[in-house]
C-alpha cells in the first residue's frame, strides 16, 4: 500500500511520503479526509465499509461499523471476521474483558485507566487440582498448576469471587481458601471466604491483607496463593 503512514494514537501521518511513494492518501482507499479517522483507524478490508460509516459520532456506532456485521465465537455480535480472535478463557471469566458492545478487548484506540495498587495473587486451576493443596503436594513452580495474576487490591471478596468464576447460585458453595506454602511442595490452609458470609464477603483485598506489600519479590511479603470451589 502506497501513501502516508497511520497510527492509531496520533492519527494520519502529516508529512510527505517515502521518497517515490505515491502521495495519494491511504494507499488504495479512497477516503474521507484524515479527521474522519479521528476514533477509529481504517478496518482491515477496507473495501467493505463506506467512509461515511466513520464519521465522528457515538463511539458504539463506529464501534460497530469498524466491526462490521459479522459474528464469531470470540468477539461476540459485530466482529470483523477479519480481525484475530482473542483469546477466552472460561476457567477465570476475570481474565476476559467484556466490553458493552458484548465483545472481548477494548474498543479499538481505547487504552483502560488501571487501579492504582495491585496485589498478586496464584490461584490453583480447578481443572488440576482434585483435593485441596493441604491435602497433597502441589509443586509451587509448575506454571500448568495455577493463574498468576494482578489484582486490584479495592476489589471486595464479593467481587472476586464473581470474577474468578464461582458463581453457584447456592451462595455458600462459592468459597475461597487462602493457602500457605510450608516449603518442599507442603501447603497450610488459611483464611476461608464464603459466598454466604454477608459481613466477611464486603471486605476488600486490602482489608484482609491482600495489598501492594504482597508481590513476592526480595524484602516484600509472598504472594497471595488461593485455592477456590463452587460445588
């Protein structure tokens, strides 16, 4: 493709073109003037959508026109079949980021505001671990055993539990252990977190411990370990 550059932060490049490029702009897309552009960076076909479609406007409307009309198990309704699907996980529903229009990512040229203190947390996989940690040796260095994540330590309890997945409706059934390490692949059991404990699921990370101290890096506290179940 021949003319100016794009970049989805700045815009249209505003200088001349590589010496004997073409300067007609945006390569083989005859289009609107770069201000059009100004949301959202051209599709990926560029032959399907008209530029009216790109106007400034309601974000959602672009949203949907940048996407198309087309549908995938990934992005929800109004994917580009052109674009790579992300990724689900369905294990942590907390690891996908569901955007309004239903589908997984941010809207293209949005970047996300993250909380300001984070705490790291490891939490078994449920699809590994067939008795709780204490009950067994569970290698803290198998990367196959557990998620390693970032949390925002204003999350409540109640919160988290949505987020890693336990949403049984039988609330007492949702239920997070914090597990200790003794060394040698031993585990100790911890606090305990039910989804029918009204008082003690309002708590923030924060509140029970769980804040920024906790990355377990040389001088700082180890990382929090949990281990959750829903049945």
């Amino acid at each position: 493709m021949s003319g100016p550059g794009y970049n989805t932060f700045h815009g249209a490049d505003t200088g001349p073109p590589p010496p004997g490029m073409s300067q007609q702009p945006y390569g083989m897309y005859s289009g609107p003037p770069p201000q059009y552009y100004t949301q959202l960076p051209p599709p990926g076909n560029m032959t399907t959508v008209p530029w009216q479609m790109y106007q400034p406007g309601s974000l959602w409307t672009n949203f949907a026109a940048y996407y198309g009309t087309a549908t995938n198990q990934y992005a929800g309704p109004g994917a580009n079949p052109y674009m790579p699907a992300m990724p689900i996980n369905n294990e942590i529903p907390g690891l996908n980021f569901r955007n309004p229009s239903g589908g997984i990512g941010l809207p293209p040229g949005y970047n996300y505001l993250f909380p300001p203190e984070h705490t790291v947390i490891h939490v078994f996989k449920p699809s590994t671990t067939k008795f709780p940690p204490w009950q067994q040796q569970m290698n803290p260095l198998d990367p196959n055993l557990f998620f390693k994540l970032f949390a925002p330590t204003n999350l409540t309890m109640l919160e988290l539990m949505g987020r890693l997945g336990l949403d049984n409706t039988e609330a007492k059934m949702n239920v997070i252990h914090e597990v200790v390490e003794k060394g040698n692949g031993a585990w100790a059991k911890g606090m305990t977190f039910r989804g029918d404990d009204k008082d003690r699921i309002k708590l923030t990370l924060k509140q029970v411990g769980w804040d920024s101290s906790r990355i377990g890096v040389p001088g700082r506290k180890a990382v929090v370990w949990l281990y959750i179940t829903k049945k």
